[in-house]
C-alpha cells in the first residue's frame, strides 16, 4: 500500500488500456485483489486516502461505473466533489476548457470522468496536475471495465494468457469492446468478434482479433462469451431490427452457449437487455453466467484505480 | 449503543410497522429519544457508523424524509452513496431486479429507499444482504414517519396507549395514514379516521380504528389532531374540489380544533399546503402546533433506525 | 484557528459585503490567505469542522460557488447535505419559509444559499439557528465573490485603497458588480463602470463610482479591469446586440486594454462567454489575465468563510 508501488506503474493516469504496460495490469489486478479480500473479510480497509477529494465528472448517464467509483473512494476514506453537468455553468455558454480549468483550480486529487466525447479524458489529462480516470469516452474507451473482466476471468480461469473468448453483438458502438480487445492483447489472448454485418467495427485492430458472423463459427474453442447491449443511443434506430428479431438471430441462448467449450463462462458489462443480446436462462444460469460476479469486482477494481494512481 | 440492543430487535429490516413487535417500537424510540438528547447538548455524539455506507436509492421525490436520513447518517459518521434514478442505466432498459442485484455488489452496509411500488423495498430485502429501511412506498408504508409522530406524542402526551388521535383528509392516499394507524393498534392507542367520501380507505385495517365524516364527531375527545394532504399527484384531480372549496368542508382552523380536547395537538407530516387542508393560524400556534416539534424528531428517529438495524 | 478570530467578527452571518466591517473583510482575506498557503504546501490542513454538516442549498445553476464550497467544506473535514430544489417539496406545493423551517430542525451546522430572489438569503438567515453564507441572490449580493476578487487584487497589487478597477458590461444584472462596489467602498478604491446605456444601473451606490461609455475614458488609469459576462437569462433578449456586434462594441481587446495602466490586470467572476465580452487573447494571456487566479483563490475564501463564521 505504498511508496514502491506506486513506482511501479509506468503512467501517470488512467486513460486506456493501451498506454498501460503489461506490468501495470498485473499491478492493478493485483491489487484489486487485495482490496476484495479485505472488503470480504470485513477487515477494516485502511483509509489511505484520508483527507483526499475525487472530482467525480459525468457527462454521460451511468449506474455502475459512477456507483462503483464514489463506493471505492468511500472504503478508501476519500470524499467525492460530484460535477453535475446539468446544472453547471456550460448551460450558461462557458467553454468545456473553461469548466476544467476551473475545477483543476480547485484542487482535487484525482478526477474520475465519463464523456461522450473521444478526446476529453486525453484533453482533461493535459490540463489538470491530477491523475485522471477515465470511466469511459466515446465508443473507444473503458479502462476499468476492461480491467473488472480480466479480473472474472483470472479468477474463474486463472490467466489471460491463452485464453480465447469471443465479444458478440453490437461491437461497433463498444468501447467495452475495444478495451477488452486491447487487454486480451497486452495479456496474449484471443478474441472472436460474433457480429451482424451492421455491428461490425470498421477495423480489427489487433493480430488476435478474428471476426465471425455466426455463433456456431464464433464461439468454437471460446472459454468465455461476453455479450453486449446494442447501443441503440448511438446509432441510427432504423439500421436495427426490433428487439425480438434481433434475439432471434443474436442473442444468447443455452443452445447457442452450446457451441462454446463446456465450461465457457458468459460475462456482459451491464445494462442487460434481457430477452434482446442474451436469455434469462443464460444470464441467471449459476453455472455458466460471470455477470454479477463482474459486478463484485467493479468496486475493487476501482479502489486499485485510486490507490495506486493517486499520488 | 452495542451488541445487546441489537438481538433485542426482531426484525433485520424496517419495511412497515407491522412487522415491528411492541418491543422493537419502544426500543427505536428509546434510542431516537437518546440521539436528541445528544444532538441537543452538542455533545459529540458517537460515530458509531464510521467507515460504513449508506446507499440512498429515491425513486419518488422527498426533502425531509431524504434529508433526514443523509443528515442522520453523518451524524453517526456514515458515508452515502446515492442512488438518482435520473441519470442510472433504467433508461438504458435495466430491470429493476438487475439494478439492485448490481447495487448490492458494491457492498453498501445499509440501503435507504424509497419507491412509488407497493413492493419494491420488500423485493430488495429480499435481494441483498444488508439491512433495507423502507422510506415510503405507494400509498402503504411509511415506519420512520410513524415513528416520528409516535415520538412527538410520546414527549408531548407521555404515551401512545388510551390515546386517540384524528387523522384527517386524504387518508385514501397516505401510506402516513396506514402506518399511524397500524402503530396505534401496537400501542393500544384509537384512531379517528376524518375525511370526505371521496378520500376514504377502501378498508378499515384495524378494530381501533374509526370513520367519521364530520370534525364535530370525528373530533371529539381527541388527543391529537393529524392533517394531511391531498396527494394530487396519485388521483384523477377532477374528483376533488378547488383548494379554496376544500378548505371550506375539511381545512382545519380553531373553530374545529374546538371540537377536539382543549389540550389536543396538532400533526402534520408535511409537506402542508397552507390554506387547504390547514389554516396558518393552526399550522404556526405555539400552543396547540407540533408540527415543527416532529420535523425535530426526524433525524432523531433516523439515527436510531440506522444504528439499530445496521449490524 | 480558533476563538479569538471568531470573536473579531462583528456579524453572525456572511450576507453581503456593506454588512461586514473593513475589519471582518481583513480578517476573512487574511484567513483565506492562510488557507491557501496550506494547501499550496501540502501540508495537512487541520480537519476544524470535522463532525459538522454545511447544508448547500441552490436555487440557481452554479458550477464554481457551489464546488468551491463543497470542496472548502471537504478540506476542512466537514459533511455536506445538499438540498436538491427539482426532487424537493416545493414541487408539491410546500412555502419556501415551511422548507426552510424543516431544514433548519434537522440541524446543519451552516447554509450555504444560493437563490434567485433578493430577500431568501436574509430570510433564512432570520429562520435559522446558524450561520448563513449567501453564495449569491438576484441581481445584488455575492460576498464570497468578491472577497475572492479581493483577494486576488491583494496579492497582485498589495492593496485594494487607491486602486482603481474598471467594471465593464452588463453591470445592471451583476451581483458580482454590486459586491465589489461595496467592497471598493469599504476599503477605499475608485470604480470606473464601463456599459452600454442598455446595460447601465439604475442608480450609483457610492461616491466612489464613476459611470462611463467608452472604453477609452472609462479605463484610464485603472489598475484592474473586471469584465462581465451579460446575463442573458436575467433580460428581455430582444434588447442586446448579437454577440458578434457586442463583441464589435464591449468586448476587451488587446487595444482596448492598453487605455489602462500597463500593468493593469484582468479579472472575470466566469463563466467567461469568449468571443462576446472577452478575447481569447486577453483571457489568456498570462502577463494581464488574473482570471484563473481568481480561480485559485475560491476554495481558500469559502474556507476562511466556513471556518470563521461556524461556531
């Protein structure tokens, strides 16, 4: 929990999953590892952040990754200076450069950030003298979502390394996708894209990444099968079917589950749309589905985030 | 303020007041009783919270009964984390059961919630693994309210028992109306329901209580006197007259307060539309008004709901 | 930090500027000066108000006061319980002196108001048992603004007496104009107002105040220039010019600049409408531009306000 730690990460904020080494991950899994541990056995997590205060900035709605970043900050003994975009002074023509520069002024320790746009949290990480964490941009961006998944599969698989897991549905609008492309291949991995035509990324960025239109094809070989929400905000409505046949041809059922290895385990990042990318017999099976336990892992996830980036 | 007040409750959550035995009511009000005396001393009260966290989920709009409860936290120097339904991923096409199931990975140590469905805090009783205390739901439970109110009159008439107390107009609507009177038939105390045809419950729950249509009847030989709104918001508004018409028929003034033991007072649980079902001369008496004396009860009696139910 | 200082001040509550003595604004920069330099160092700020709960209560849109106070609150150890006016009572027909009464009996140890009529803050400030810090009514009152503004003119010119300060733009809407007025009035500075008739108010306070029409005249001499944005949202919109023909007329400019001193510097209370009242190349230019300063020196000034007006 201390000095030689922090030392160790090679970078001064959380941005992406790219910019991070592969000894970083390690770190951060590591010690969101430890965090669990703690939190399960009800020991009192000490309060290393004591008298620190996170900027919490969301400019896009969110549950979980917003709830889960105020709860870390809480066990860890921080205070949270929440910035509510909707009744914030950009109503009143103030420039977004403007705002940052203002709440930078007021000195918060670390700034956790969700928004819309690809380049903030890069933009907002040049300005300040904080560490910042991006919660997501975009459809590009999600460090710790990323980081909640590979901790799922390190516990129920024990390793990245080797293993093969297939992404499916709307992987074009993503960046829960992009992220986990990006792990899986920092940690040597393999990632099967299972799309539709119109969900298809415009590029495969990485040498691990293959790309599959059907189940059968796509979840061959695969230990883990994570499913996605179509992103219907962020798309046009009419490129999509409706929900019913949109499940009928892509959303996951045992049957299809079927064509992955027997033990493959199914993650999706939440919101579920359920009856829409994945079945209820799927996401409440307790033998296959990982969703709430990717939910257990949110908050210490989050907690490794703060500890080790701020200073 | 340890272990053994805490096997004396019977319950592991405060959902209504029917689920409360005789003992667990006296027991929080002894306690709510203990806070406002501290708080009233300034003398430091215990932080017998400290390090835990309060999820705080309103799903219907509140000032007091939320603001109570955030404020009683920090008393007992817990955190919160809340909950806005406004910007949570509901609009992204979560369930309600997937919310929760999420919510409750994060670990809160207790969840504070309010909820215009009838089972909702029930229902995530039943989900999570900490204490739920209910902060109203639809038109059915409201316990910290009645347990402010029965604190009021416990410090002003010195018991619940052989009381009688009028509850007067929008009783149809009011979960304060059921709770009050479940309460009532706890405590061995009679309730005088006062309310036009149109507001009245479909049933009477219990033997003690009564229904009256006029305050001459209704009112006599009463203790205590409670008025309350009419709750627009859950009716067809073209089955109530005009507020001025309303006053008129059921706004309670000092010539019908005269109906009830010259010693009665006066409750509301706010919020009071003055000059509708309340006169300003009833409402701001010093002599017969407890209303602010509850609004004082409120943080009392969430403090002892906290630390009473949390583990 | 303690007694003596608070003893010094000769009012209970932080309400407006001509309501303190020259010796209480003395005092409150020399605090927050204090303040500043603490948190610039690092070193750990004595946690003076841990244990107490500053309510925040914002009837207005607000970025920067409100975080300002929120952090100030944080780094001195303090809770906040924020009222929020849209999920509150008033939506159900509650008076504003009824919520306030509520509030008040749950006990904050100091409010913090924002709102848009003249007289809430003095109201309150009657209801209560504690200290009211007015964080901005109407068109008139915002003392912590300019003591920030104080501030930064005392570390950049060493004095405010004999000083003078232009006040340019829509200084008929302008709390921030009203406060620093004052201000200028109690220490002895000159104010030069620079408007549009459209924008120009209906009377002139002091006899320290001049009003001008042009740049020109209005800016020679001054040690300080004060650009304000035009609140829209507080007029008739048919009445000003488009931005660009306002920007043509008052906006500040290099060239208009240099009818000031040369040493003169440049103040905005924010949020700045660039390209309307201000240039990019004043607002950012680091050898005139003092904006940002301000901006450092909001937390320290609500510091000083909370730490010296709680009891």
């Amino acid at each position: 929990m201390s000095e030689d730690h922090k030392l160790r990460l090679s970078v001064s904020h959380l941005l992406d999953i790219p910019s991070l080494s592969r000894e970083d991950i390690e770190l951060l899994l590591h010690r969101a590892l430890q965090h669990k541990r703690h939190l399960a056995e009800k020991t009192d997590v000490t309060q290393t952040l004591a008298g620190k205060v996170i900027l919490t900035l969301f400019a896009e709605n969110s549950t979980r990754t917003k709830s889960a970043a105020i709860m870390a900050a809480h066990r860890l003994g921080a205070k949270i200076l929440d910035w509510d975009e909707k009744t914030s002074s950009s109503q009143k023509g103030e420039t977004f450069s403007d705002t940052i520069r203002y709440l930078s002024a007021f000195g918060p320790d670390a700034i956790v950030i969700r928004h819309k746009d690809y380049n903030a949290p890069y933009y907002v990480a040049k300005q300040v003298k904080c560490p910042v964490i991006n919660a997501g941009d975009s459809w590009r961006a999600h460090p710790t979502q990323a980081l909640v998944d590979a901790l799922t599969l390190m516990e129920l698989k024990g390793r990245i390394e080797g293993l093969t897991m297939a992404i499916c549905g709307d992987v074009a609008h993503s960046r829960v996708a992009q992220c986990n492309m990006a792990l899986f291949h920092k940690l040597g991995g393999t990632v099967h894209l299972v799309t539709p035509d119109y969900l298809r990324p415009e590029k495969i960025p990485y040498p691990n990444v293959k790309l599959f239109n059907s189940f059968e094809e796509g979840l061959k070989g695969c230990d883990a099968v994570m499913m996605l929400r179509i992103q219907k905000e962020r798309m046009d409505q009419s490129l999509i079917p409706d929900d019913a046949a949109y499940f009928n041809e892509y959303g996951l059922t045992h049957d299809r589950l079927a064509f992955a290895k027997p033990d493959a385990v199914v993650l999706h990042p939440g919101p579920m749309n359920r009856g829409v990318e994945i079945a209820d017999e799927v996401a409440d099976d307790p033998h296959r589905s990982a969703i709430f336990h990717q939910a257990d892992n949110r908050v210490p996830v989050n907690m490794a985030a703060l500890d080790l980036f701020l200073p």
